[in-house]
C-alpha cells in the first residue's frame, strides 16, 4: 500500500502534468500502471535502482521545462536515495502519492470546499494554484491560505469574485487596491466596511456599494452622505437608507420622494416639512406598513382620506361619501394609491385620461376598469403594458395589433403574450423578437410555430426551459443536440421562488438583489424563475385573503377555485386575473413535471403568510423545497449555500 506523504512537488510543477499525462494516456487506475508508464522512459528498463543523474535526465525526459538544477533537485528530495543510487520503485511510489493526494484533494473540493480546505496540509495552503482552485470554489477559502497568498491580487480576486465576505481575510494592503474593492461591494455592498478609509471616501466606490445595497450608505464617509447622486443611489436601492443620510438630504423632495416610493415607512426619516407634504405622504401610502402613521400630519386632506381608505380595499371608493368621489383631485390621490379602486370610481373618471392614467401606472390591470376609449388610447395602453404585461388583455382589438404594444407587454413576463391578437401569435418575425426576449413567451405561439426551428432554437437560447413548449420533431432535435454539447446541465428545469413579498407588492431589497444575483449566478441562471405571487394578485370569490385563514375555501384546485373558469387565458394558462392560489398550484405542478424545485427565502423569525401557503401548496403537490433563512449574510452566500443543496440534490437523482 502507498503511504500518503506530505506533497512536496507544487500543483503547478511540470512533473506533475507529465504525471498526469502519462496517467491519462495509458488509461490509468492505479500505481502499477502510472509506474509502467514512466519505466518505459528509463534508460535500462528493469532496473531497481538508478543513479540521480539518470533519474534526473528521466525528470528532463518526462518535463522538458524544467532546467537541470530542478531535475537533480528533484531526484534527491524523495529520500529513498542510498548514495549515488535511488530505489526506483520507492521513487515512483513517492511522486504517485504526490499526484493522488492533490487528486483528491482537487475532487473533494468541488464536493465539500470547507471539509477539504481545512483538511489540506499546510504546504498546499501556500500553493498558489491549489488555493486558486480553493478560493474558485468557495470564496472564504481565503481564511485559510497563507500569509502571502492572503496579499496576492490575483487569489483574493478569486474569492471575493466568489464571495464577497472572503475581503475580510485579504492582507491590508489590498483593502485600499481599488479595483480589489470595487469587485468586492458589486457583489455585496456591505464589504465596504472592509474598505480603506480612503476608499469609503471614494465616490465611485460608494455608487457602486450603494447601488448593490442602499444601507451600505451608513458606511460611507460622511462627506458622501450629503451627495445627492450617492444618496439618491442608495434610496433608491433600500428606502430605509435615507436613515443614513444627512438632514440636508432628508430635507430633499427628490430624494425623500425616491424613498418613500421605494419603501413608505422611510416617511419617518423625512424633515417635518416633507412629513406633511401631500405628494410625498400619497407617494408612501402604497407601501407604508402604518398609513396612518404616515397621513398624521396632514389628516385634513380630502385626497389623503380616499387614499387611506381604499389602501387596501378598492371597494372603499364605491361606499365614500359623495363629497369626496366628486373630487377630481381625491380621486386622482386614490387611484394613484390602489389603481384598481377605478373600478368604483364615478363614470366619469373612468372617462378621465389623468385619472385612468394615475391608476394603470399603479396597477396595469386598472385597464379593465376604463372605458373603451381610454383602452383605445395608445398612451394609456403603454403605461397599462409597461406596469403589468397582462394588462394587454384590456387593450382595445385595434391596438393590439400594434407590434410596438406587444413587444412592450413581454419583458420579464413571457406569459403575457397569451394576451397578444392571435394573428401576432402566427408572425413569426414578431415572435422571433418576442421569444429573444422572453424564451418562455414561446407557451403562447401559434401550434405551427412552436413546431418551428428556427423559433424553437431562439427561444431555448433566451431561456432553456421553453424546450417543453415545443412541438414535434423539433423538440426532440433540439433536446438530443442539448444533452450531446453539454450546453445545459438541467434542460427544461424550472423552479418556484417564494420570496418575501405580499401579492404583487414590490419585493424587500434583500430580494431584489438576491433575484439579480440569481440572474448573474454561472449555475442557477440555467433555471426558469417563476414568482407566482408577484405576478399572480388576485383573489377568487372563495378567496377572502391573502391569508391561510380556515374560513377560506379555496385551494386552487379546479374544486375549490370558484373563478378559475371565468378567468382562464385562451391559451389555458393562468394569467394574471387568474386567482393566485390557483396559478400558485398550476405552477408547481407544472414545476415538479419538469423535475424543478422551490427555493424559498425566510426573512426574519417567520414566513410571511403567502409564504405559508405556498409551502402548504408544495408540500401537497410534492414538490422539492430548499429554504434559506437570511441574517446578516449578503444575497450572493444564500444563494451559494442553496446552488450547492441543489447540486447535491440534482447529482443523487434528485433524492
């Protein structure tokens, strides 16, 4: 048996590849093989020992890049030497158990990075190509190289390319190297706190750490937490940063109005003045978790008072006082706040382009609620599309077949081309435009034209996952040449996210850049991304809430839905006035034929209630879920530790 010893030829060394090689070219699986291969190099074949000249012209002979001083070196360090001569067979022993410790070492790190790093020897802690390899494959590796390859660009580069939080374990002198840092908070804000106090006085640096994370404000140098384009950054990113911000800033309407929109509660973080400034308190309704909280300085106000009544019941404005549906003005503060509340509004807002204009850039879906000619008025209808490419549905007939409208409703929502005029469904130069777009947009193409290569291939391109909308023998085609390139790992996956976020409300800034991170992540990208309770708002008759109440009947089946009939897309998929609990099972279900999954973020102690029922929903169905609860770890670590369960998961046949 070999007898493992401590590696003492680098990763990098040519003898090593000429080890390798030689391995490889014979087929090898053994030390008796690997062996053979290098005794046929030997000047005397058979022969048990060697001198260290021959041996160090058979170094030369196996890697001709090395000079004769490395060669003779080399012959003497195995230590099975005896004079002149050496012991051949102990000499070959000694380099294949150099080659297949780092083997191993190599294949346990693409397994279990931790486990292996912290296992290696200290010699391969300070070799540079093994760490490299570390550092690729988990980024705080880096705690655990040594002192100089803790200093050296490249390495540290690597790691935090990796993860971010790997800047902390980076020599000194490279958290003031610019591009170092840059790398760094593009990834995560939050290392600027790692920064050089030069760099967190960096504008450039700042912008780039504001605009991944908005609360990386608070690490900034104070000089930057009065410029407005940095500020304006980082409201816009995470609203609750103009906490961080100067009193000047927080006296800004631009930017406290950024804020608000982003996040109503940074309302409190305002001057007194912008408190009681009326666009500014209708601007931070739609999202303020205490709206009463947010209108108490300015109580009075006709407009204030609609809005906070229909906030979260559209119907409110069907059963106000006529004195203030009459209001133009209060109407226009309402709809502006919960664009559905059109529904309720006098006939003659209906009739109203500022009014039905306020409501549809709330909410597209608004659309439905105007009269047929404001659905005809091409402005109103690319504010509808531009909010919510369902809202393409509401679209008068004439201006559906603007090409132009269609092409604007698809972006980010594939499934909105179920909307489009069937005759732009069979326009295969639309559809080439509009499945480059959205892949998955090809589930909405005329039959003849999901039969079509050329669309197919577009479409499989932009997103993977559309193959299992095509028909025929091209999709056969198309898969077979798939599986033969390697081009996708898991062709056809799709997965359902469940994230922190109330039905079509804007998602909590940790999600928005755990979703870019998804999108620029080498592995998870692959997947098609559903977020059913983004796209999905609406309630069925059985549906009283949001909520998982017992008193709510409906569980989106074809049983308990009471509208899913009335509400289905020609297309029969579920589309946007689709009761969200039944797209939310139609998804999965459509999920787990696909062998997908459900990635499942938790923000603070609990999941939120939509959250609740979506795991009921896959638990039901059957479908894999991988949870991950967030504290204090940027978006890019959760999502590294969830890549890694599902490339475990997917290697034991998704057991």
């Amino acid at each position: 048996e070999l007898v493992p010893h401590p590696p003492a030829i680098p990763t990098a060394h040519p003898l090593r590849a000429a080890m390798a090689a030689a391995a490889a070219t014979q087929h090898a699986t053994g030390p008796d093989v690997v062996k053979r291969c290098f005794k046929a190099c030997m000047p005397q074949p058979g022969s048990v020992a060697v001198s260290q000249v021959s041996l160090s012209k058979l170094i030369r002979h196996l890697a001709p890049a090395l000079n004769e001083a490395e060669a003779q070196q080399l012959a003497k360090v195995s230590g099975f030497s005896g004079g002149d001569a050496v012991n051949i067979e102990k000499w070959l022993d000694w380099v294949y158990a150099e080659v297949t410790i780092i083997q191993d070492l190599e294949t346990k790190l693409a397994q279990d990075c931790k486990r292996a790093i912290s296992g290696a020897p200290a010699c391969l802690k300070a070799d540079r190509a093994f760490m490299l390899k570390a550092v690729q494959a988990w980024g705080r590796s880096l705690e655990h190289a040594s002192e100089p390859l803790r200093c050296d660009k490249e390495v540290v580069l690597a790691a935090v390319n990796q993860d971010p939080g790997a800047l902390k374990y980076a020599g000194e002198n490279l958290k003031s190297c610019k591009d170092l840092i840059l790398a760094a908070v593009q990834n995560d804000g939050m290392e600027l706190f790692d920064a050089s106090k030069d760099l967190k006085a960096d504008k450039e640096v700042v912008l780039a750490a504001v605009r991944e994370n908005g609360l990386a404000l608070a690490r900034a140098d104070e000089s930057l937490k009065g410029d407005k384009e940095v500020v304006l950054a980082a409201v816009q990113q995470d609203g609750s940063a103009l906490g961080q911000a100067t009193p000047g800033m927080q006296n800004d309407r631009e930017v406290v109005l950024a804020a608000v929109r982003r996040l109503g509660g940074a309302l409190k973080y305002a001057s007194e003045s912008l408190q009681a400034d009326r666009e500014v308190v209708l601007a931070a309704l739609p999202t303020h978790d205490r709206p009463d909280d947010a209108a108490a300085h300015i109580t009075s106000d006709r407009g204030v008072q609609l809005a906070l009544l229909v906030r979260h019941d559209a119907t409110a404005l069907g059963r106000a006082d006529s004195s203030l549906t009459s209001d133009r003005d209060a109407v226009l503060a309402a709809v502006g706040v919960n664009g559905a509340a059109l529904q309720y509004a006098p006939i003659q807002f209906k009739e109203n382009k500022d009014v039905v204009l306020a409501s549809v850039r709330q909410n597209g879906l608004a659309l439905e609620f105007a009269s047929a000619a404001m659905q005809g008025d091409m402005d109103i209808a690319q504010a509808a599309v531009h909010q919510n490419g369902f809202a393409l549905r509401y679209v008068r007939p004439l201006l559906k077949k603007k090409i132009s409208l269609t092409l604007a409703a698809v972006p980010g929502n594939g499934d909105a081309f179920t909307s489009a005029d069937r005759e732009m469904k069979e326009k295969k130069d639309l559809v080439l435009q509009v499945v480059a777009e959205e892949g998955g947009a090809l589930c909405c193409a005329s039959g003849t034209l999901r039969g079509d290569l050329d669309v197919v291939s577009e479409a499989v391109k932009s997103n993977p996952s559309a193959l299992r909308f095509a028909k025929g023998s091209v999709k056969e085609a198309i898969q077979s040449s798939m599986t033969t390139s390697g081009t996708s790992t898991l062709p056809g996956v799709m997965v359902v996210l469940s994230l922190n976020a109330g039905l079509g409300d804007n998602l909590t800034p940790f999600s928005s850049r755990f979703l870019r991170a998804w999108k620029e992540h080498a592995f998870m990208s692959q997947f098609e991304v559903c977020r059913t309770s983004t796209r999905f708002s609406r309630a069925c008759k059985a549906c009283t809430s949001p909520s998982t109440d017992a008193g709510d009947t409906c569980s989106g089946t074809r049983e308990t839905c009471k509208s899913m009939f009335e509400n289905m897309s020609q297309d029969d998929r579920p589309w946007a006035a689709t009761c969200w609990r039944y797209a939310v099972r139609f998804h999965l279900q459509e999920c787990k034929e696909n062998q997908g999954f459900m990635v499942q973020i938790k923000e603070g102690s609990r999941l939120s209630d939509v959250q609740v029922f979506e795991e009921t929903l896959a638990n039901e169905v059957g479908i894999k879920i991988f949870r991950a609860s967030i504290f204090q770890v940027s978006s890019r670590t959760v999502l590294e530790r969830i890549s890694r369960a599902v490339r475990q998961w997917s290697s034991n046949e998704r057991a």
